[in-house]
C-alpha cells in the first residue's frame, strides 16, 4: 500500500468496487435474460403448441359431437344446422391443425413432440373423410349406414386421435414441468450467484476502505482536524504546541509537520538574534554616518575658507610678480644709466671743460639711481613682508628679498657717496682729472653692482612666475578637493539615508518575526521611535565664486588649522 498514492488506492479501491458492481449487474443481467427466454419459451413455445392443439382437440370433437346429431336429428332446419357445424368444426380443425404444424417447425421443439404432431395430423387425415362421408351419409338420410360407418370406422380413428392428443397433453405436461425446474434450479444458482458476488463486494470494499483509512491515518498521523489544527497554529505563528506523533512515526504528515515545527523554531530563532545584530549593527551605522556626514559638512567648509586663503594668496603673488617685474625694468634702466654714465666719465676724461655739466649731468642721474635704490628697498620690503604672510612656502623668497633690501642700501649708499664725490669733483675742479679717473673706476662698480641688482631682479621675476604658476595649480587643486569633498558629503548623505533605511528595514523585520511564538517565549519587540536619532538633512553649501572672496589669509588660516584640529579630533573619537 505504501508504493501507491492515495488517489491510485482511492481509484483501485473505487474501480474494485465498480468492477464488481458491473459483475453483479451483467450476472442480474444475465439471469433476467435467461428467465426471460425460458418464459418466452414456456408461453410461445410450449404453451402456445399446448392451447393450439386444445383448439385442435376442441375443434375435433365438436365436429364428432355436430356429425353424431347430424345422424340423430330429423328435422331439416336441425340438419342444416349441425351440417353448418360441423363444416365450421372441420375448418377450425384445419386451421389450427395447420398452425399446430408450423408451431412443431420451431427450432426448440424435439423430435419426439415433432414425431406425436405428425401422428395427430396423420389420423386427422384420415379421421376428416370419414367424418365429412358420416355427414353426407346423414344428409342422404342414410342413417344406418352413417351410424355403421361411424361405429366402425369413426370410433376407432377419434379414439386414435383422442390418445394421441393425450398423449401429447401428458408430454406438455411433463415438458413443463421439466421447464419449471430447470428455470427453479437457474433461479436458485443465479441468487446464490449475486449473493456470493454481492457478499464478496461488500468484503472487498469493507476491506478496501479498512485498509485505505488504516493507510491515510498512518500517512497523516492523525485526524485531519488535528492535523488543520496544529497547520493553523503553525501559520499564525505559534510554535509552542505540542505534536505527539507515535514513537516508530517518521514517514506521516504530523511527523513532517513535527520536524517543520522544530526546524521553523530553529530558523526563527536564529533569524530573531540575526535580526537584532542587524539592527543594532544598522543603528550603530547610522549614528556613524551621521557623524561622517558632519565631519565631511565641517571638512568642506574647511576647504572652501582654505580655498579662498589660497585665492587671496594667489592675488598677492601675482601683485609681487607684477612688481619684480617692474623692478626688473628699472634695474634695467639703471644700468644702462650706469653705462652711459661710465662713457660720460670717459668723455670728462678727454675734455676737462665739460666736466660740469657732466658732473651735473651724473647727479641727475644719481638722483635718479638713488629713487631707484630707495623703491627697490621699498618692494623688497614689500616682499619680505608678503614672503612673511606666506610662511614656510615664502622663506625662499624672504631670503631673496633681503638680499635685493641689502643690494637696494649698497645702491642708495653707492649713489650717495658718488653724488658727494660729483660735488667735491664740481667744487674741485682742479683736482678733475683725478677724481674723474676715480669717477670712471666707481662708475665702473657702480654698473657692476646695478647689473647684479638687474640679474637678482630678473631672478626673482622668474622666481615669482613660478610660484604664481605654482599657486595657481595649489588653488585648482583645492578647488578640485572642494568639489570631491562636496561630492563625498553628498555619498555621506546618501549612505546615511541608506543606513537608516537599512534599520527602518531591520526593525521591521524584527516586527515581523515578534509574531512567531517559541518555547523560549522571546518575543522580538518593535525599535521605538524615541531611539531613532532624529537626523537633519545635510545641506551643502557651494563654494563661493573665486572672484567675489574678499576674506583676510591670517584667519581663514587660523581657521583652517581650528577646523583640521576639531576633525581629527572627532576622526579619532570615530
């Protein structure tokens, strides 16, 4: 039983059941059928050859009875009537003697009712003139011989007749009875066949149905109601109740729904304590991205002052490159005054009578040499200062700048003596020659130092392109690390959306397996909404146009390291 399926032991056990039903109903069949020729047999065959030859037999003697009065009476109306009725007996005689003849012809009829209907239709034959000649014999009013003829020859054939109808009467009789007990007999064996069948179905479904519930409540293990109870518990949850399934059970559905129960309770157990993790773990998450999205908020606003300290920085670089270039051009011009005052010093050498106005000539130019020298100390100063503000990237520049300061001194203290020397030359007149070969050596060092002035100069014009370039590549690489950092605030921001997203989710997972019941009696409790920490959106504020910041370097420097020490301070406490 255990290799079928319940609808195939259903459909054996039905078709078992409808086999022997269709077995019963052509054996009810059968048996009616077979009672229903005998009794066709009995009343068409028998008993319409029986009544036929009745008639016959009827018909002969009332044809004897009309041909004895036809010999008695003397009346003629008398006569005519018996001779009508005779005529008309003879013609019944004929008729169902005939009909007799065919009845005997029938297939079931054996040859020994045939053998007696030939031996009747014989002596009628020969019965019929004999009694036809006593009804002329009486017609003709010859009645003795009609009375011999009738005693002599009728008498012996009708008796003839009489025993042969007889003894085919007997033989009906005794095929009749013959029928009735073999139709008794088939009866009997018919009932005793549907019975048995009968019996022996409601055994076999007894059996059937015995042993499919026996197989149904070993597969189940219980009543079904039990079974839709304990399928009811389960689907609302509850994992507490207990099944008791037989000890050697391994096979039905409550011992299926028993291990389900068991490993349910395991799943959801594991998923409740996996679940909680989660939901811390999500918590946990959240507050730090939250704390991220802060500290990347404070690190951007961090870049964009850094961002406009280099902005200004970059100004003032390019204000000091701006001015090294013109002091390149003055130091230029400076020396070549130095040349020509040099070739004039030559001149004053070959023509003393122009030493005045060359004298005048070169304190002009002195003048001149020391307004150069005195803003060349200025823009040094300027740069030292700016070279200052710059810090550890300006100390280069610092070193230059008091370099060209010193040079700038030499310069004004240079043009000072010679212009003290022009007006000693001017006032000595006599001594011209003299001090205008002096003149020419001084001049000569005066337009070695200018032309070291020049190239110093020139070197920090170079120095000063460089660092513009420099700064200016700083001041993209800020602005670029001010872009990334907005757009790592925003991932911030989005990862902390999905951080609390993952706990909202967490939550409701642990709500969703709160309605599981366990033996442990844990209940997973819902997060409540007073734990969520409330969290703003973070609002990114752009950096500010390069053109339009106007902020001061020292505190947007001071600033920036407040705001490097806050974040890496909060960086560790992360």
């Amino acid at each position: 039983m255990d290799k079928f399926t319940v609808r195939t032991q259903l459909t054996l056990a039905f078709g078992l059941l409808v086999f022997f039903l269709i077995g019963i109903s052509v054996l009810s069949v059968r048996s009616f059928s077979t009672f229903n020729t005998g009794f066709d047999q009995y009343v068409n065959g028998i008993t319409a050859r029986a009544n036929t030859a009745h008639r016959v037999r009827d018909a002969i003697d009332m044809r004897a009875v009309a041909a004895r009065n036809l010999v008695l009476v003397t009346k003629p109306e008398d006569l005519e009537i018996e001779r009508r009725q005779v005529l008309q007996a003879h013609a019944d005689v004929v008729r169902n003697m005939q009909q007799l003849l065919q009845l005997a012809q029938q297939p079931e009829v054996s040859d020994e009712v045939r053998a007696i209907i030939s031996k009747i239709d014989s002596i009628e034959k020969r019965y019929a003139p004999v009694a036809l000649g006593i009804v002329d014999l009486a017609l003709q009013k010859k009645t003795e011989q009609a009375i011999v003829k009738m005693n002599e020859e009728c008498r012996p054939l009708l008796a003839a007749l009489v025993a042969a109808s007889n003894e085919y009467f007997a033989l009906t009789d005794q095929r009749s009875a013959l029928i009735l007990q073999e139709d008794n007999e088939r009866y009997i064996l018919n009932r005793n066949i549907l019975i048995g069948a009968s019996l022996l179905s409601i055994v076999l479904a007894a059996l059937a149905g015995w042993l499919i519930t026996r197989h149904l409540l070993k597969a189940l293990g219980a009543e079904p109601k039990q079974l839709c109870d304990a399928v009811s518990l389960l689907a609302a949850g509850d994992l507490t109740g207990k099944l008791s399934v037989a000890p050697n059970d391994s096979v039905s559905v409550l011992s299926a729904l028993q291990r389900m129960q068991v490993s349910l309770t395991s799943v959801v157990s594991s998923v409740r304590q996996d679940s909680d993790t989660v939901a811390l773990a999500a918590t946990e998450i959240s507050t730090g991205n939250s704390d991220l999205s802060l500290r990347t908020e404070q690190q951007a606003s961090s870049l964009e002052e850094t961002a406009s300290s280099m902005e200004e920085l970059t100004s003032t670089v390019r204000k000091n490159a701006e001015n090294a270039r013109e002091a390149n051009v003055l130091a230029t011009t400076a020396s070549d005054v130095a040349s020509k005052g040099g070739a004039v010093v030559g001149q004053v050498m070959g023509t003393m009578d122009l030493i005045s106005e060359s004298s005048r000539k070169i304190v002009d130019i002195i003048s001149v040499i020391d307004g150069i020298a005195f803003q060349t100390n200025i823009l040094a100063l300027n740069a030292a200062v700016e070279a200052a503000r710059a810090g550890e990237q300006g100390r280069g520049f610092a070193v230059v700048a008091t370099e060209v300061r010193g040079l700038a001194q030499r310069s004004a203290s240079a043009a000072k003596e010679i212009k003290t020397l022009i007006d000693d030359s001017v006032s000595r007149v006599d001594a011209g020659a003299r001090l205008a070969a002096q003149a020419g050596t001084t001049m000569s060092e005066v337009v070695a130092s200018v032309a070291r002035v020049s190239n110093i100069i020139a070197d920090i014009t170079m120095a000063s392109q460089e660092q513009t370039t420099g700064i200016e590549q700083i001041n993209q690489a800020v602005a670029q690390m001010d872009s990334v950092t907005q757009q790592n605030a925003s991932l911030v921001e989005e990862a902390a959306a999905a951080a609390e997203s993952l706990r909202d989710q967490a939550s409701h997972l642990v709500q969703t397996v709160s309605i599981f019941k366990t033996h442990d009696g844990h209940v997973a409790a819902p997060t409540p909404a007073s734990a969520r920490a409330s969290r703003k959106p973070l609002r990114l504020v752009p950096a500010p146009a390069s053109s339009t910041v106007k902020r001061q370097a020292a505190p947007a420097k001071h600033r920036a390291a407040q705001a490097e020490t806050v974040t890496a301070g909060d960086w560790e406490e992360f």
